[in-house]
C-alpha cells in the first residue's frame, strides 16, 4: 500500500514495517534474555567454572557443598530479574491486539519489498545459520560412533553398547517418567485452560498467572523450589519418580494451557450455548463440542511435555535419585567425567525418540483433526 | 410436523451488568412482554437496548435478576437453558464447526436419546423443509452464509421446539438474501404456528416478519404494537424517529373534539388524527408527519406554502427537502410517471392527510 504512495523501499520499511514489528522484536528480545538468564546446562558445560553465573553456582552450592540455603539464596537473586522479564513480558503480549481469524479472505499480495541483492543476503545469513546447525548434529552423530572424538576416528558402535547395558536403567527410567508426564500433563493443560477461559471463578487470573510463572521462571529456582517443599512431611516426595513428574507436568503443562485458551478464545461462545440450548448438558456440551475443538491444543501439550520431560535438566537435576534418575543427567554427569562417547551416544537417542514421538503426535494429530478444527501450526516451540 | 403451541409470559424481568466505567447498569429493566401462543413478536431496538439480553433470559443463557419468565404458565425462571426446550437461531450461527450438515441438525435428537433411525427421519425431513436436501454430508466451511443460516434453522426446528427464539439470525448476509430469508423465516413459522420471539435492530425487517412489535430502549420496552401503530401513532419521539424517517414539527395545540386535534404550526393550522393522551389545550406539542403524508400542490391550494430546498430524483420516487418559515420538512412523493414541473428554489403548496398525523406532547422522548 505504502509503495504505491511513492515510498522508496527503505522508507517503507523503516515508517510500515518495522513499527507493525516491534512488539514481536521487544518479545523475542525478552524472551532471549529470560533463556539466557536461565540457562543452566549451557554454561555449565562450555564454561565451567570460568564464568560463573547464578544457576549454575545455585547448584554446584547445593549439590557440591550441600549448602540449600545458599542455593536457595541465590536462586533467589536469579527470581528478580526473571519476574520482572516475565511481568514486562506479560505487559507487551496482553497490549498486542489479537485479531487471528476474521474470516475475510486472507490472500497476501506477494510483494517486493525488499530488493534482490538484500533478498540474497538474508537468505544467505539464514542459510550459514542452518547450515551450522544441522554441522552441530552431524557432529554429536559422529562423536557417538568414533573411539574418541579428536584422539581416535575409528568407528565403533561401543558407546551404544555402553548406554544400552548399564545405562539401560537410566533410559528406563527416562521414558516411564516422560511417559507418565506426558498425557497427565496433556490432561492439566487442557482442565486448566478451560477453567481460565470458560469458567469465571474468583482468584481466575492469579491461578493463570501462577500457572505460568511455573514456566516461565528458571528451572534452577523451580527445581530448588521443589526440593525444599518436598523434602519433609506433609508431603515427602524427594527421591521419587513422583516429584519429577510433577515438577514436569505443572511446569511444561503450561505450553498446553497457553494453547487451551489460545484456542478458546477462537470459538465463540455461542457454540456452547447452542449445544445447551438443543438440550444437552454441560457434560455433554464440553465432551462434544468444545473437547473436539480444542483438541490440537491437548496434542500440543501432550507433545510438549513429552519434549521436555526426555530433554530437561535445569529444574530436575535437584529432584533426580539414586533410584531415579535421568538420561540427560546422566549426560552431564559423562561430560565431567570427559568420557564424550557415551554422551554424544545418549544424546542421539534422545533427538531420534523426540522426533519419532513428534512425528506420532503429528499423525494422531491429523487422525483426529475434524474438518472444521482451527488449524493448528506447530507450538512445540519455546 | 405438529408442535406444541404455548405462549410465553415475561413478567417483570430485570437484569443488572457491571460496568467498567458506567458502573451497575441496566441491560432490562421491569420488561413485561406477552406472547400469545403462534404469535410472531418482534423485540427491535438499537444495539444496547437490552432485547438480546431479554431474549438470551428467555432462552435461559442469561438468569434475571428479578421477575420471572413463564412457559405455557409453567414457571421456566429458574430452568437452565437445556431443559427449555426452545429452538435459538443465532447471529452467527453457531454451527458446530467439527459436525457434518446432517450431524449439526441430528445434534438436539442424539441429545435426547432417540433412535438412529427416527433421527436420520426427521433430520431428512427438515432439512428437506428448508431446502438443504442433499447437503448432509457438507461442513458449515463449505456453505454460503444463506445456507448456514438455514441449517441453524433447521437445527432449532428439528427438536420441536416450544418456543422459537432469533438473535437478529440475518444481520451477517447482504440485504437481497435478508429479504428472501425473512420472507422465508416468516413462512415457516407460519406453516408450524409456532410462538416466535425474533430480536432485530432492522425496522424494516421487523415490520415485515411480525404479527406485533416491541420497541425497546434503554432496556425497557417503550411501545407495542402493529408495525401500523408504530409507525403512524408512535407514543414518544423515540419510536417516531426509530421506526422510519419522520418530520417532527413544533407547534401549540388549540384543541382537540372527539376523533380531530388542532394544533397551530407552520403559520397555519394543522389536523391530526391521533393525540397522546397527555396533550390538552394551549400546551406545546410536536406533530408526527411521515415523509410521504405530505402532499405537494399548487402553491395556494394545500394546507401550507412551502419553499423546494432540493429535489433528488431516485428512479421510482423523488425526494424533497422543504422550507416552511424556520422548519424544514422532509418529503417522498412516488413518480407514477414522467416527473413534474417542481424545481429547487420554486414554491409549492402542501396538503397533509389529518389520519396520518399525530401529535405528541413536547416532552415525549
């Protein structure tokens, strides 16, 4: 529109495009800085002690020098700026104004508005991206099927052999807890979300606002959280598969709540009432006409808990056990040791189950997808 | 298919929203409507004027803060929305998205437990009814908004509903199939006499589908009556200018004998056929003068001269603006043939039908 007033491309970037963008830029720079603030595995592996930052002293305080105060204290210190990110967050994407199906048609004029050699550029920029990557992985495969990564190339399959005999509790262990996280969690992100959108109750928007916070908070803090709350009676669950699975279905069940609602807020209410008013009650109504709807939304959940519950391991590091523990702890614990293989290997197998299970999902998806559903893009991000 | 007719009886029926800023407000306010059984009512009104409030109490969506709603004489107040068993056509539809043609209709029977193949009967019929046979197999995606609206149709039908209840049902389509739809939503529930509570905000639509209608405002009902009361005898200025364009012409009443009022305006005197009841002698009143009541003559014949602002010609009629002292008037004459000779800026005489002139008092709004 703007080019047909006679702007110059750049002109319609700076004065059009880029203005309509900002919110979306502002979030992903929030939420860039909140994964940052509360990454945990990244620096602990690549900088060790070099570069302390605050989850990872947290928990070399609590688990090197038994010191959960001190943790805790610290994690405390992480709580401020990651609340703030969260609130100001919150702030941005309540301002933004949500307009997702108008129901006019929503052909796009393919247009040029940028040049070709600035075209060739970014898809260059986003190709090396890719491209770096997909070498990352190639590199993880690669490091898991050589003696030694650097010293020794020659290819063995004993790191796998390693991980399918005496690791082969620690996958156990992985699955059973992922596999009772993922539809528990599938389930709470669908009951909360339809509480939070359908049903007025006082305390509505705190129970939405705890309810994220769970996940949007540092695993660090919520994993400490955990441990401390659930050490002693009334309700001691340190040590059990329970505690992980729980830490993981209110954490990442979030994803699913988000999309419950995300969703609610497309079908009109009037669905609901006109299921009423043909004489069904509201068991019936919610079991025929919003479950189906909202459907896509219990996938992403189911999908999103699983993901995560195989790949966390910033809250679940303190809740893990001698009789209960993790693969990617387990990782971890490889990497200090320096042995790679096995690493690299359990790694492998962790990316080649997310993908069959995505990939299932996928399929369940699209069997149970009805005709008239909101079409559902992928959510399994974040 | 035989239906039950019953009336429905409102009786009272208040309810209060919070505000955001305006603080506790009214959305209706002590409404008392009286449907007879098979009647076809109209609740009309601008938006905010509370009758798609009332009528979402009626269906039992919303819960009355005082008064009660009866069915047939049975107590319904306090009934939910799905033990009513009344048909609601909504705005939008609301068709369920994830159902067929056929399973959207078949919805309100499964509901009630009937047989599949009693269902599968009915639901044929119906749709034949509304002139959807062989659609049972498409998505409410795949219909135009006509056919969608007749689907809804034919799902608040199918149950045998006692009471039928629309949401102003043609608000989404253009205005040539909201013609053909009402005309064709009037014939239905003329064919199964079914009691009909219909909500609009479109005068002309309510004139045409209603036995009786109901202007509402401020969450109140205002007037009722036959599209005729409302239009020639209106009971406040509100109505007056709601339901069609009118002249509203200042003037004192002289007086009033039996079937004819006098009143003083536009420099002469003027009849009217009708009177509120509150006007008397000397009081200060405004005259009701639909458009096309005023007749234009030769200038010294008629019951008043008046200055032609403008003259627009529309195809099958001609609009006039007019000057009278300081009051302007509009006019609608219908060409019957070739136009004649009155041109802006010259003068005509006006004649006014007495029956079709009514006189409210000034403070009737």
């Amino acid at each position: 529109m703007a080019l047909s007033l006679g702007a110059s491309r750049w002109r319609v970037f700076r004065t059009v495009t880029l203005p309509l963008c900002i919110p979306g830029l502002a979030n992903a720079f929030l939420l860039l800085f909140a994964a940052s603030l509360a990454d945990f595995a990244t620096p602990l592996i690549l900088a060790g002690n070099n570069f302390p930052v605050l989850p990872t002293q947290a928990y070399l305080q609590i688990t090197g020098l038994f010191d959960l105060r001190g943790g805790a204290a610290l994690s405390f210190m992480l709580l401020v700026p990651a609340l703030g990110v969260f609130l100001l967050q919150r702030y941005w994407v309540s301002r933004r104004f949500y307009v997702t199906v108008t129901g006019k048609g929503a052909g796009q004029t393919p247009f040029d508005s940028i040049s070709p050699a600035v075209r060739a550029a970014l898809l260059a920029a986003c190709a090396v991206v890719a491209a770096t990557i997909l070498y990352f992985y190639a590199l993880l495969l690669y490091a898991s099927l050589v003696q030694a990564l650097g010293a020794n190339h020659a290819l063995t399959l004993r790191h796998y052999r390693v991980i399918f005999t005496e690791g082969l509790r620690v996958i156990r262990d992985t699955l059973i807890i992922a596999g009772l996280a993922m539809p528990l969690g599938g389930l709470y992100g669908i009951l909360v979300g339809y509480l939070v959108a359908r049903k007025p109750f006082v305390g509505r928007r705190t129970m939405e606002l705890v309810s994220m916070i769970n996940y949007a908070l540092p695993g660090t803090i919520v994993g400490i959280a955990y441990l401390i709350a659930f050490n002693d009676p009334p309700i001691e669950l340190t040590g059990t598969a329970l505690i992980i699975i729980a830490c993981y279905v209110f954490r990442y069940g979030a994803t699913g709540i988000r999309a419950t609602v995300a969703m609610l807020q497309q079908i009109d209410k009037s669905l609901e009432e006109a299921s009423q008013g043909l004489g069904a009650g509201s068991g019936t109504t919610f079991r025929r006409v919003t479950l189906p709807l909202i459907l896509p939304a219990f996938f992403t959940g189911l999908g999103v808990v699983f993901i995560r519950s195989m790949t966390a391991i910033s809250a679940t590091i303190f809740l893990v056990s001698i009789s209960w523990t993790l693969i990617t702890v387990r990782i971890l614990e490889n990497i200090t040791e320096l042995s790679l293989g096995p690493a690299a290997a359990y790694s492998v197998l962790v990316v080649g189950i997310v993908f069959v299970v995505i990939a299932l999902i996928g399929r369940g998806l699209r069997w149970f997808r009805a005709p008239g559903a909101i079409p559902v893009t992928s959510m399994f991000g974040g | 298919m035989a239906i039950e007719t019953i009336g429905v009886q409102v009786d009272g029926v208040s309810k209060r929203f919070s505000h955001r800023v305006k603080g506790e407000i009214y959305a209706a306010r002590d409404v008392h409507l009286d449907v007879a059984p098979g009647e076809f009512l109209t609740l009309l009104g601008p938006s905010g004027c509370g009758k798609t409030t009332t009528l979402r109490m009626i269906a039992g969506f919303e819960h009355p803060d005082a008064g009660s709603i009866r069915l047939g004489g049975q107590d319904v107040t306090g009934l939910p929305a799905n033990q009513r068993n009344m048909g609601f056509v909504f705005q939008n539809y609301a068709l369920f998205p994830h159902l067929s043609v056929f399973d959207n209709v078949a919805y309100g029977l499964q509901v009630r437990g009937q047989a599949a193949a009693v269902i599968a009967k009915s639901v044929g019929d119906v749709l034949a009814l509304v002139g959807l046979s062989g659609y049972e197999h498409q998505f409410s995606g795949q219909l135009s908004g006509g056919e969608q609206q007749r689907v809804a149709l034919a799902r608040a039908i199918v149950i045998r509903p006692r009471v039928l209840l629309f949401d102003e049902p043609l608000s989404n389509l253009d205005a040539k199939l909201r013609v053909q739809m009402r005309t064709e939503i009037r014939d239905l529930q003329r064919s199964l006499a079914i009691t009909t509570i219909y909500v609009t905000h479109d005068q002309e639509e309510a004139m045409a589908v209603s036995d009786r209608i109901a202007v509402m405002s401020q969450g109140s009902v205002v007037q009722e009556g036959t599209a005729e009361d409302l239009y020639y005898r209106p009971a406040s200025e509100f109505v007056a200018t709601f339901v069609g364009r009118v002249n509203l012409v200042p003037g004192t009443l002289i007086e009033r004998s039996g079937d004819t009022v006098t009143v003083a305006a536009l420099g002469t005197t003027i009849r009217a056929g009708t009177a509120h009841a509150a006007v008397t002698g000397g009081a200060a009143v405004k005259l009701v003068m639909r458009p096309e009541v005023l007749e234009l003559v030769e200038v010294g014949a008629g019951d008043f001269r008046a200055d032609v602002i403008s003259c627009t010609f529309l195809g099958e009629k001609t609009e006039y603006l007019l000057r009278c002292g300081d009051v302007e008037l509009q006019c609608v004459r219908h060409n019957a043939g070739a136009v004649g000779a009155i041109r802006e800026g010259s003068a005509v005489g006006v004649r006014v039908a007495a029956s079709a002139v009514t006189v409210l008092p000034e403070a009737a709004r």
